[in-house]
C-alpha cells in the first residue's frame, strides 16, 4: 500500500503575489481518506530545469506523485516533455486525441487551433486519462512501482479526473479505508465560541482529529478518524456529532457539507414551499445564491433588485411614506419589501434585506454594516436588524447568509432567532 | 545583484486540507518589487530527511533561500538543527539570547519553560534577527555569497523581520534594477487564439516576462518588465500593451487587472447612463457583480430575477404568446425581457439573460448551455444567441460575463459584435 505523497502545483502564475494553489488542500483531503500522507508540496514556475530536477526528486523520496497544471496548449505549457524527460521517456502522438479534440472545437462551433495539437502528445506507455471538461488529457504512468500522475490545473477538470481514474486505483490498493472525514457547518455562532462549547465534546475522543475554521460567514468543524473500518470510522464520527448537535443546536446547519443554499432548498422542497426575494444592498447575490443549485426552479419564483428607492417604490410596492419616514435602510421597509414581494411574485414565503454595504453611506445613526432583514409569510411580516463586521464584499456575503439562515430557521418552525452573524 | 529565490514553508499543519501558506504570497509581492523572481516554493512538513534535502537543493538552485516556521520551542519544530544540517555547520547557544527570553517571559509575568531554551540555539556563523513580537528569533546565513534567511512562521512575526532586516540589504544589493506588472484581462478570445495572436508580439521583448491564463470566463495576459527604473519598466510594459491592444482591439477589456463589473461601471459612469438586469438563467448574478461595485448605486437602478415564466409576463411584461410561441428561452423573450425591465426601471439600457443553465431542462433543438442575451436602449432592442460549454456554475458565469461584455461593448459604441465565451 502506499502511504507517502507529494504534490507539484505547476505555473508561473503560481508563484505571482496574487494566485495561490487550491488543488492540492482538495487532493490532500482525498489522499488522507486513504491513510495516505502528502509529505511534500512544491510550486514550481514555467521553469524547465527546476520541474524537472522536483519531479525526479519527488519519486525518490514518495510513492506517489501528483503534478497538476502546464496541460495547456501554450509554449509555457511545460509539463509535458519535461515531465517525461524527468523519467526518461518519449512522447508519442496519438492521432485519437488530436480528432477528440477537433471534434470538441467543432462541437463548441470553432475550428481547432493548430497549437492545441500540442495536446496529443503523451508520455510513452502512460495510461492516457479523458477530460471531459477540458481539453488537456491526464496520464498515468508506473515506475518502478511509484506512480507519476499527471493531472490539468483547472479543479473542474483535475477534480472528476483523479475521482474516476486515480482514486479508484489507490482504493483497491489500500484495502480497507482507513480515514473518515465529516464538515459541520455553523451559522450565527463565532469560532471561539464554538471552540468553547464543544472543545469537551472532541477533546476525549483520541481517533477523531478535530479543526476549527472560520470562512467568510460561517464556522466549520472538520472531524477527521481513523479506524480500521469505514463503519468503526462512521460510528465514532456519528458519535461526536450528535453531541455536538445536541450541544449547539440549530445553529449546525449541515453536518455533511452542503452549502446554506442546499439546505434552504431541501427544506423548501420538503415543506412544499415557494420563495421569492427581494434585495437591496446584496444586489441580487441571495438570488444567485438560492438558483445556484440545480432544481431550483421548483421553489424560487422570484427575485428583485431594488436597488433605488424608486424602484423600491414601483416594483415591490413600499409606500413613499414608509421609506420618507423611516428611510431606505429599516425595520419598516424590510417589511414592507418583503410583503409586496410575497404579493408581487404570489409566494409562500418572501425574504428581503436592505442595508449599508459601504464603503460611503453610512451616518452615526446607521454606520455601515447595518442592515435590515424582512420575512413575510401569510400570517404576517417581520423583521430583524443586524449590523454586520467587515468591508463591502464581506458585508453582502454576510447580510446574504443571515437572510438565508432566516429563512432556514422559520422554515424549521424554530420561530425567528436568528444568530447576529460575526 | 540576487535574481532568483525559493521559499520553503515548514509545518505539518500546512500538509492539512485546511491550510494554506499565506506568507509566501506576501514576501513573494515584496521581492518582486525589487527583480527577484520567486522560481519555487515548497511545502513541507516535520520531516527532517525531506526538509535537509530540501534546504540544500534549494541553495543550490536560487540565490535566496527564505524558510518560514519550524521555530517554536516544542519537538517538532526542527528548523534550527535541520537548516544547520543542511549547510553542514553546527547550532550553537547564544546566553543573551536565553538572557533575552527570560526577560521576555517575566515581563509576560511567567517563569520561562525550560523547554523554551531550545530556541536560544542558532546557527554557527548566523546574524540573530531579534523578534520584537515573538519568542523565536531569525536567522541571516550568507553561504557561497548565498543566503539562507530564517524566518518564524507567524505573518505578524515575519513580515516586521524580513522588512526590518531582508529586505534593506537586498534593496542595497539590488541597486536600481526593479520591475514592474501589467494584468490584461480579455473576454470573448480563447487562451489559444490569444497566444497565437500576440505572441508574435511579446516574444522579442526579451526582458517582459509573460503568462497567458484563463480563469472561468476571461483570459488574463501578464507582463512582468524588468528595468534600471521604474520609468523605463512602466515605459516597455505601456509599448507591449499597445501593441496588444492593437493586434486584439476591444476584446482587451483592460489593462490594470480591473475585473469586468468595475470597467463597465466606469463606462456607465462616462456615458451617464443607468442600467436595469432582467435575469432568469444566471438567477441574480449580474446584479450580484454589478453591484459589488461601490457607488454602483450611481447607475445600477433595478434588476428583476423572473426565474418563472409567470414572472417574466407578470413583471417583465413579456406577452404570454411571445413565451408560448417562442419559449422562455429564446431570441424573442430575451428581447421582450430587456424591452420590459428598461420600461419599468425607466433606466437608458437593460440587459437580459435567459437560458438552460442545466444540468436538468436540455432538449436537441436547445441543450444545456443555449443562452440568450437582450439589450434594449432608446432605438430599440436586439438579442444574441450563446452556446456556452461547462457545467451549471460555469454556464451561469459565463453568461454573466458575455452579458456584460455586450453592454461594454455597447457603451464603447462598437456595435454589439461579442465573442463566443469559450
């Protein structure tokens, strides 16, 4: 079985102050289900000498390596031939590939150009791995027991690619899986104080690996353990989870991974609900948010923008008085936005939000990040204010996801707290 | 003067899923200010025999050696012996520096942890850089007219250390060589057709260095100038630019790395022209970028996600036959859609999107990735026909991107040609 990893991230713009490898946290999550250890990391440019010394190192010291990017079908797409120069091979054309590649030119109604024949050569004797989302091949090659993985940079293509070639392989390998790994995801709730109230919860469990992470909006607990069998794994992990639920309650909003929106949905689906939304300063984000996930038509009836207090006015019916009296940004006109979308779109349920996104507009009485969330339903209209950390886009993400837990918790008849999001 | 450098970024932690090494995106941003070009980085983990080999490989290939972490007091932290290893000198103790941690600790009332002498050991020969916001000190080595720099892994520890210490010695070496960047982002064009049409262009510059990448819906060109001042870099990046912006004309649609909302806020801005978005297929994403821009509230008056087709006659005032004639997602109801919104916002322009994002709603006649665009102004109304490749989150990207690359396009008077996304 193999236990040691490396991966090597390929491209020029790789090592620019602004771009930073994202595949390999992806594969590594991966590989440790299969007790498989990343030992080494690498990030190399356009840099022929440097690509090919790493690769002929990194299958001294590793069972397994994994280069991903410089696929393309540029000249400082490199991989290539120094990766077979690495290993002391030739590169093949093969005729097949360059016609599945002229065939998805004509398909997308454009004519191959000729640079993209680059594509079809490949390291001699490699399994050649299909992209369906792109149109650089991966490739496979064992030496000397090792493997070389050969994968495109773009994590829609490397993705599917190393799930349906690479991962089944080290499954049969490995044996038994060794390593579970679950995400919760918490809304309303800070990292310290989720640290607080469940560090006794993980604490005593020694086979269960445990982090806090905190991204834009929300709070994951990532739980990793190891057994000698998926199911002990799964029984430990079921374990802390419950507790873990028990403990904090409804702020875990998933305790698989899905995103707010996927759970929002489910529930709509669930409870045979519609849902339209009416957005001021997140500017149709929750909208592209709720249509994100596939099926979405099913529930999400409809969405505006009202981003001038005209349009306020004209579209979701928020009388001038309301928005003269107590201005754009309150309680009032997020009811009222939200009562004359739920009229307006004839939905079960509406939800709006109107706030101070920044960076101007703000004042002593409403600084920036304050924003009003509004939820109509038939028996009534409501509304919450928040006043969200942070600078324009973080304020918007946020505002989009506490409206989203809004919605999540009334539809769990857990009534209308909603946590101040950090 | 010192061209190339590595990076080598020490800790299990950063062989996790959940990490990622941020330091190096900063010190890679200061070095390149002053011409040294970042060729490598490596990650790795408490792992003497893969750090030694690292350290010295390194040394070997670049002229700048950066480590960051491995410092602290506890076992696994092996920078200290393993760097010393490497370059095959001894650790020795310094008192002023244990002298210098006692004091530390007593100021932070508490006793200093034996285990904390670890980190009064450094290299023989080495300059101390004294850590005013931690316990570990740093490290300069000058090896072979090399050097081999130190650093602690917290940014709040590194960064004072390296602008305090590093980085004023290199700039005295570095004399007046700097180097400046140029980001081109261009829409409608693939990665290919990009290449072949400026590479004729940017190969004779002998000291641009230049990568061509695609990110989602856009292919970025970025040029990295070498020069005796600043002046003379800024003066060759401007001759490169023009020259492709000459050769590929309005698909660059900028030359500062501006992202595509933020151009064509601009132009709405010049044109004093407001804007509406009926949405059906991207679900509110245009609005979402548009308005992620500050004081698009200047321009951006309203945006309509008529996900239903009741919405889109009931608010967008499409005509129920136009829909039953032609479909929802059609050249007809895309204008009608763009001719409804500009009447109810009132707005000079509005932009339209309806199509079959997938992965669901495909027929033969209009599969998944058939999208139609609108645009109507005072003269009327037109609509263009898309056939976007990918999967749900790509297509509704994409034809946001081609959405407002029409309306740029518009705005910049040059009629309303747009490229086929890729």
């Amino acid at each position: 079985m193999r236990s040691t990893a490396e991966i090597i991230a390929i491209g020029s713009e790789l090592l620019t102050p602004d771009k930073t490898d994202t595949n390999s946290l992806w594969l590594t999550e991966r590989l440790n289900e299969l007790g498989i250890d990343v030992k080494l990391k690498t990030i190399v440019g356009d840099d022929e000498v440097r690509l090919e010394e790493v690769v002929r190192d990194a299958l001294k010291r590793s069972d397994l390596v994994i280069t991903t990017g410089g696929l393309g079908p540029t000249e400082d797409d490199i991989t290539r031939p120094v990766a077979a120069r690495a290993i002391g091979r030739k590169l093949v054309y093969r005729d097949e590939i360059e016609a599945d590649l002229r065939e998805r030119f004509r398909r997308w109604g454009r004519e191959m150009p000729e640079i993209n024949k680059r594509q079809a050569y490949v390291i001699e004797g490699a399994d050649v791995l299909p992209n369906p989302n792109g149109s650089a091949v991966g490739m496979l090659i064992e030496i000397n027991r090792k493997i070389l993985a050969v994968f495109p940079g773009p994590p829609r293509e490397l993705k599917p690619m190393y799930d349906d070639h690479l991962h089944p392989r080290l499954v049969s390998e490995a044996g038994k899986i060794r390593a579970k790994r679950r995400v919760l995801r918490i809304a309303g709730m800070g990292e310290s104080a989720v640290d607080e109230a469940i560090a006794p919860i993980y604490k005593p469990y020694k086979s269960v690996e445990t982090s806090i992470l905190f991204n834009r909006s929300e709070v994951e607990v990532h739980l990793t353990a190891k057994a000698s069998s998926e199911v002990d794994a799964d029984h430990v992990l079921n374990e802390v989870t419950e507790k873990i639920c028990k403990e904090i309650g409804s702020a875990v909003f998933t305790t698989n991974g899905e995103s707010m929106e996927e759970v929002v949905g489910k529930l709509l689906i669930e409870r045979q609900t519609t849902l339209s939304v009416a957005e001021s300063c997140t500017g149709g984000l929750i909208g592209s948010r709720l249509t994100d996930v596939p099926g979405s038509s099913g529930y999400f009836m409809e969405g505006v923008v009202a981003y001038s207090n005209e349009a306020k006015i004209r579209t979701l019916n928020v009388p001038r008085e309301t928005i003269e009296t107590y201005g754009a940004v309150s309680a009032e006109t997020a009811s009222a936005m939200a009562i004359g979308m739920r009229q307006r779109s004839a939905s079960d349920i509406a939800v709006s939000v109107t706030g101070i996104a920044g960076p101007g507009g703000g004042s002593a009485e409403k600084p920036v990040g304050t924003v009003y969330l509004g939820l109509a339903d038939k028996t009534g209209a409501r509304s919450i204010k928040l006043q969200l950390p942070g600078d324009r886009y973080l304020i918007r993400w946020r505002a989009s996801q506490a409206a989203l837990d809004l919605l999540r918790r009334h539809l769990m008849g857990k009534g209308h707290e909603t946590g101040a999001a950090r």
